[in-house]
C-alpha cells in the first residue's frame, strides 16, 4: 500500500505585507515549525480527511459545494482527487503551525497535500524543483480563490525555505525575480513574539487593505516597505553597523501602521517607553498587521527589557529557528 509523507516549514513575513500585493518586494522566513501530510492509498471510501483541527475525520464525499468553497483541506482533496486520479486516499494532517500565529497553516496544507499526490501519482520519492514550484503555483492559485487579495509569498517561502526576497509576477506567478538568502546573518537580531488575539487574514488583511486605499496611504506604504526591506538587506550584507537604520526604518512604516484598523497601539505604547527604541532595537508587527506575531528585532543584550515587558503584557517568544529547507518529503514516505 502506498503512502507518502511531506512536511512544509511555517514562515514569518518580515517586510513587505501589503506592498507586495501592488507588485513591490517581501522579506520572509521560513520557520522550524511544520505541518505533516500523510496520504496514504486506500481500496475503498473516497477521500478520508484527518486532521488534529476536526474532533472527528470527515469524508471528503459528505461535503457540500459551500464547505470545499470554505475550508482549505476540502478545497485541495477535492482537486486532489479529480486530477491526480487518486480516488481513494486517507490524508492526514498533523501541525504545529498554531492558526492563531500567522505562521502559514493553510498554505502549508494546500502545499502538502499537492505535494503528495503529486508523488503518489508519479510513484518517485524524490520530487524535482520544477515539480515544487508547480506544486506551489497549484496552491497560490487555489488561495486565490479563497482569498482573493493573496500575493503567494507565503507558499512560495514554504516551497523553497531560507530567507527569500521576492517581487511577484502577477501575470506569470511567482515570475524569475527572488533570491534565497543563507537566514543566519539575519537570524541573530530576530526573535518572534506571540500571545495576542491572532489576525485571521480575511477580517484584519481586508480592513487594513481597504484603508490603506482609503487614507491614501498606499504608495507612501509601499515606499516605506521598500526601505525596510532595504535596510535588512543591508544588515544582511553588513552586520550591525546598520542596525540603526533598519530600527528607522521600521518606526517610519509603523507610524503608518499605527493609523490603521486592529493595530496594537497599547503594545507599542509599552515598548516605546523603554531605553533605545526605534534607535538600538525596534519591533514591528508581521503579516495581516494586527496580533498574529511581533517581530522583535535587534541584539539579545539590548532587547532583554523589551523581552520583560512583552512577558508582562502577556507576550512569550515563540521558539523557532530559521528553516534552510523548504517543503519536501519525509522519510518515512514508502513508494
């Protein structure tokens, strides 16, 4: 009996949000956290879907048109099936991508589950950088669908891992145009923060969008973006010397932030108060912009009294590491 088992890496968007999305360049991160999909052929039954998400497994021939249209998992078994001429499947889905942190959970399981069936279907248990890719176009365009503001860094940083900078093709997605960076040089000024009310990115990434547009915003955003991705890329190449304009930078784009829905003012009222903000370390929100994660960003001796009052608003550090390899098979895949 067949079955195959990948693992996708979550990942942390550090610069470039909804820049991105008018064709400007993101910052990402791949992280050490992964979502597992094991699919394994089955002689009978449709498509089994497990996941540590559902109380009870659901079979994919008991949903409705509204329900594959809805739920990520649906959406992709039921393609799944259709063109990889895989009837009979039991999948299950094991993550430690928290849905409340932003760290990718529903890229990775469209990712995964195209991976897989695309290794069934082949019967290899290697798969090609062409086929990952493809794969990840796959589930760009099936995000889309759901999410119809989506730029795809986010499965695309899944699908290749590292550190990427990215500036999207529309027309011929992802297009020619990223660069993967050795995270480590980057690694050591961050670390991730979680403990808020999450930022689903429908609700906060529609709103905070919207009046972007509204307020005018937009291309002043877009410009700020650009420089923040800049001034990492800087660090990246010349260490800490740079690090006060990256904390400018990052207070420029925040300032402009600030003046949008679900932004946690009363978090950055606290940090701001103390020795060295936005001069010798900084922190700023990542993703949809409201309380999925907070980066915070400089040496670990001058972000120690930041690390204190984020634990006392109730904020812990997320311990992740940076993950060089993107999505792939597990070995525990049996062809």
């Amino acid at each position: 009996m067949k079955s195959v088992s990948i693992q996708v890496p979550g990942k942390i968007l550090l610069a470039g949000e909804y820049a991105v999305l008018d064709g400007y360049p993101a910052l990402s991160m791949a992280v050490d956290r992964y979502l597992t999909v094991t699919l394994t052929e089955t002689q009978h039954g449709g498509w089994v879907l497990d996941s540590d998400l559902w109380s009870t497994p659901r079979n994919l021939r008991d949903a409705t048109l509204d329900d594959v249209a809805r739920e990520p998992l649906l959406q992709v078994a039921d393609y799944a099936q259709h063109h990889y001429s895989l009837p009979h499947i039991h999948c299950r889905i094991a993550s430690d991508l928290d849905i409340r942190f932003g760290l990718g959970s529903s890229t990775a399981l469209r990712l995964g589950v195209l991976l897989g069936a695309t290794a069934l279907q082949k019967d290899r248990p290697t798969l090609s950088p062409s086929e990952i890719l493809e794969a990840a176009t796959l589930a760009f365009h099936m995000q889309r669908v759901q999410q119809s503001f989506a730029s795809g860094y986010d499965v695309l940083t899944q699908a290749l891992g590292g550190v990427l900078v990215w500036t999207p093709d529309y027309q011929n997605w992802p297009g020619q145009s990223w660069q993967r960076m050795d995270p480590a040089p980057l690694a050591q000024y961050l670390q991730i923060f979680v403990g808020g009310t999450g930022a689903p990115t429908t609700k906060v990434g529609g709103s905070v969008r919207k009046a972007l547009q509204e307020f005018s915003l937009q291309r002043e955003y877009n410009e700020a973006s650009n420089k923040v991705i800049t001034s990492w890329l800087q660090m990246w190449s010349h260490g800490i010397d740079t690090l006060p304009q990256l904390c400018h930078d990052i207070a420029a784009q925040r300032r402009l932030f600030a003046k949008l829905p679900y932004f946690p003012e009363h978090l950055f009222q606290a940090l701001e108060t103390l020795p060295g903000f936005d001069q010798t370390w900084s922190a700023k929100t990542t993703g949809a912009g409201g309380e999925d994660a907070i980066l915070l960003i400089g040496t670990r001796e001058q972000t120690n009294m930041a690390v204190e009052r984020l634990d006392r608003e109730g904020w812990y550090q997320l311990p992740v590491h940076p993950a060089e390899g993107g999505a792939g098979l597990h070995p525990g895949t049996i062809l």
